[in-house]
C-alpha cells in the first residue's frame, strides 16, 4: 500500500528560488546528527519516520511543513548506518559531551512530500538513497506494522545564521517535534537546487513505483 501527501512545491509560482524555509513558532524535528550531514551533503533528501516512544498520538504526523532540524546523537550507531557513514558519524560525536548540553542549530527543511509506505519491497527499493543499513529501514517498517514508515522527501537548507542553543529540559525524551525557545531565522540557501532537488525526487518515484498526481 503506497500513499503520497504533497505538501510545498519545490520552486516558487514566480519561479524564484526559496531563500526562506519559513518555519513559524520555532518548530523542530528531531534527527540524527549523521543524517542531517547526509541531507546537507545532498546525499540524500529523504528521512524515515515512525515516532517517537512518548509520540502524543502515538504514531507520526507532520506537524508542520517547515521546520528545523534538532541534530540527536544518543541513539545514532555505526551498526545502523552504512560503512561509508561510519566515519562522519564518529565526526558527529568527537569531543561532544553526552549528552549534550548545547546543540547546533544549523539547518531547516520543507516537506516536499510524504509518501506512506507498509510495502517492504518498495522500501527496499529504495536502499541507495540514504544512509541507513536495510536492516535498520526494514525494522522501522515493521515497528508497529499496523501503521505505516513516513518516508518525508525533504527541501534542506543551510542557514545563514546558526545558532548554538542551551539545550532545554522540554526538548529531551523519545519524540519527534519540540519547539525551540530561543530565536532562529530560518533564511539560508537550499542544498540541492531546484532541477536536482527535482530529478532527485522523481528517482523516489520511480523506486516506489508511483507516478505522481495526474
């Protein structure tokens, strides 16, 4: 069973290229710090999501179409990521105090897409277009397998400003999204540029086998 949800285009009606994620209220998505190297490496533009354990609803919903990305570094491992990952994970985590008592803000993102997935062999179709082990991906498939793997293809962008953030109580625990209560403009420049940013989702498309809204 595959679904898709579209949620923001990928360039402006004015063909104009975003210079702004807009994210509102300080919203933040909770991410390996690994993976968001991958994303602003234009590795990859794709992040798996199930929820988290304390999840309010006990599943995962898209909040909000931009948000920030909250680098995590507790439960990243080499064992989860592929070889070629190993490396930059271990970057992630040198000379880091854990856990953490800052954190970097240095990224926001925008929902492109998200493509609802309960099909092992579309996920496996996938593999090569993130850093996850397959092993990992198939047992977040199968996590709860009455619901299904958000697969979000996400628009990255490195922001102008980073900032260094205290890192607050109400941001620790097992759950996707918290809001930050410091300040971060959200204005950056997008990773991928809006054509490669397009091809890189029409090869999603082809993997899961979905042709897109007629």
């Amino acid at each position: 069973m595959l679904t898709v949800k579209e949620y923001t285009p990928i360039s402006s009606s004015d063909g104009v290229m975003h210079r702004d994620a807009g994210v509102a209220d300080g919203l933040a998505l909770k991410e390996w710090a690994v993976a968001i190297r991958a994303l602003d490496a234009g590795d990859q533009i794709l992040l798996l999501r199930k929820g988290g354990i304390i999840e309010e609803t006990k599943d995962f919903r898209v909040r909000g179409t931009s948000f920030f990305l909250y680098p995590t570094y507790e439960h990243q491992k080499k064992e989860l990521v592929k070889p070629g990952w190993h490396r930059q994970l271990e970057e992630t985590l040198r000379g880091r105090e854990m856990p953490p008592t800052e954190v970097e803000i240095t990224h926001a993102a925008r929902v492109v897409e998200d493509i609802e997935l309960q099909d092992e062999a579309a996920l496996a179709n996938l593999a090569d277009l993130h850093i996850w082990t397959e092993d990992y991906a198939s047992q977040r498939l199968h996590w709860r397998p009455y619901k299904p793997l958000h697969v979000l293809a996400v628009r990255v962008y490195r922001l102008d400003e980073p900032r260094t953030l205290p890192v607050r109580e109400n941001y620790l625990g097992c759950t996707s999204w918290i809001r930050l209560e410091d300040q971060v403009s959200s204005q950056g420049v997008p990773v991928l540029g809006d054509q490669e940013f397009r091809e890189r989702l029409e090869a999603v498309h082809r993997r899961v086998g979905w042709a897109g809204t007629p």
